[in-house]
C-alpha cells in the first residue's frame, strides 16, 4: 500500500506531499505517484525536508535534463546546478537580484527551451513575510469565452529576458517566440503562456498588442486562479512552469542586515518548444524596434509593467 498521502491546499492549485522522504533514493513506483500529482495539481510541497544539494539535484534529474545555470551569477559555489535566492550578500558583497522575481512570470521563457518545473528549498527565512504567489493558467485560459480562445489559439507571442531591447541583452538573449497558450505536452491542455517576458504578439506592433496583452495579464491573475504559499523552514516546493506563472512578494523587511530570506533553486530543462525570433522574421527584434521608433533603444512596455503586478494579492 503506497504511503504517499496528497492534500490539497489551494482551491485553483497545489498540493502537499507527505509520506515522502526526499533525503533518500525514491523508488520508481513512488516517482510516478509524485509526477502525476504534480499533473494533477500544478505545485507540490514537500514539508520539513531538509535535503542536501545533491538529494535536491538527483530528485530533479527525475524529472530532466537539470539546468546548469551557465550564464547565472548567482550559482551555488559548492553544486552548479543550485543557484540561491537570497537576500543575503552574495560573495561578500550585497546584491538586488533576489528581487528580480517582484513580477509575474515564468521562468525561463525567454529561451526557446524555457523551464519546465522550478524547484526551491526553504533555507533561512524571516519571521514574517516572504511569500510567493502562484496562478493557474489552466484556469485563466479555460474562463475565456469561446471566440476569444479561438482567437488566442492564433497568436504568437515574443518574448525577451529584458523589457528593454538592449542590444547588449539581446546578443545574449535574442527574442524567442512561443506560442500563447501552447498544449502542455504531458496533459494536453493548453494554458496561457504570458508573464513579464512577454513584449508583443507576432505579426503586431508593441502598440497594437498592449490592450490586448494588458487584458490578458490582468485576466490571468484574478485572485480565484492564485495560491499563496506562506514558507515554513525546510519547504520543498515544486512547480510546473508550463502552467503557472508565480511572483515573489516583497512582503518582508529586504533591508542589508534584516531577517535573511534564502532559498535554494533547481531548474529542470523543457523540451525546445519555441523559435528564435530572428530565424523567423529574418531580422533582430531590437533593431527592428530601433528602427520603427528611431532610437537607439525601444522603450519599455510601462502600460504592461503595471498591468502585471498584483495590487489586490499583496495584503
């Protein structure tokens, strides 16, 4: 009799995990009872698993290919594959980039083979705060009427790790396409496929985009859709990026010296589902875009910025 037992805790996703023990080799028989709740229920949470970095790569590597975070600063010195969000210096020196994550968005989509599932291990935490939200795009898909996702079926949307098309940003991370709401290749159903990363829809101007796009971010993150997950000490909290987008809430003290919110990260590798723009269109989104505005660097998408924060879930 298996000892998985599974508990839902969010009305539009989540699940948590007990019976489990990460910390030691999981047999085939209980790996496919945690893949398919992780179909089932989009995020699993392990609770009270204080794995090591290894015991949290070789759980990963169940699931893929694992990302070896080559072009990431922020990597953990002692395994490449974990990187660290934190609010803690980082090589003795402070950082930002733990806040990266303030927005919505999924990770990675703006390579053509984007993130699959997102691990993450609760290591330090403050006493208060440090929250993250998470939104199903199942949902936000499914609650469109009819002609309107037939509508959204059609569309493309280009992606770019910046909302600035800097030139610099974009001999690293060129424009990729991918398609708006994509079938998931495990459960056949589409989702949206939006977040932060997004900067137009193929074949349109950023300006002709923007009030649908706006529409559509605003849409996907009704509160019905989300789940907050309040952090305990040793969380083990995976997720499916295919269908959930998910922001980290500056809900706690971030100042240099306060209570340190630090986490360790695992990134499993998606199949390539997306095109470079530029083998598509024949041409660099950045210069395309300099070109139509005649500046050397197109503006930021600001209307859509706005659009994608969540002023109603951060009380």
């Amino acid at each position: 009799m298996s000892k998985v037992k599974v508990r839902r805790i969010g009305y539009a996703l989540g699940a948590e995990i007990t019976g489990v023990d990460l910390t030691k080799p999981m047999d085939d028989a209980t790996f496919a009872e945690v893949k398919q709740a992780i179909l089932e229920n989009q995020l699993l949470c392990f609770p009270r698993q204080n794995v090591t970095r290894e015991q949290m790569f070789e759980f990963a590597s169940r699931f893929g290919v694992v990302d070896d975070n080559s072009s990431v600063k922020h990597r953990d010195p002692e395994n490449p594959y974990v990187t660290m969000l934190s609010s803690k210096p980082f090589a003795g020196k402070p950082w930002e980039g733990f806040k990266n994550g303030e927005n919505w968005h999924t990770d990675r989509s703006f390579k053509v083979a984007p993130t699959s599932y997102t691990l993450l291990s609760a290591r330090e935490l403050p006493d208060v705060g440090g929250n993250t939200l998470f939104a199903n795009q199942y949902m936000s898909y499914d609650t469109l009427t009819p002609p309107l996702r037939a509508f959204v079926d059609g569309l493309s949307a280009i992606h770019l790790q910046q909302r600035k098309a800097a030139a610099m940003m974009a001999e690293q991370f060129p424009a990729v396409i991918h398609p708006l709401a994509p079938i998931h290749p495990e459960t056949k159903k589409r989702a949206l496929f939006l977040g932060e990363h997004v900067r137009a829809f193929l074949g349109m101007t950023e300006e002709e985009s923007r009030p649908f796009l706006d529409f559509l971010s605003v849409h996907a993150i009704r509160p019905e859709f989300c789940y907050r997950h309040v952090w305990s000490l040793h969380d083990f909290v995976m997720w499916d990026n295919r269908c959930l987008m998910h922001m980290a809430v500056k809900d706690y003290d971030m100042r240099p010296g306060a209570q340190a919110r630090h986490l360790w990260k695992c990134s499993v590798q998606a199949a390539v589902s997306g095109k470079l723009y530029e083998e598509v269109v024949g041409r660099r989104y950045d210069l395309e875009i300099a070109e139509r505005s005649g500046a050397a660097v197109a503006p930021p998408p600001s209307i859509h910025a706005a659009a994608i924060r969540p002023a109603t879930l951060n009380s």
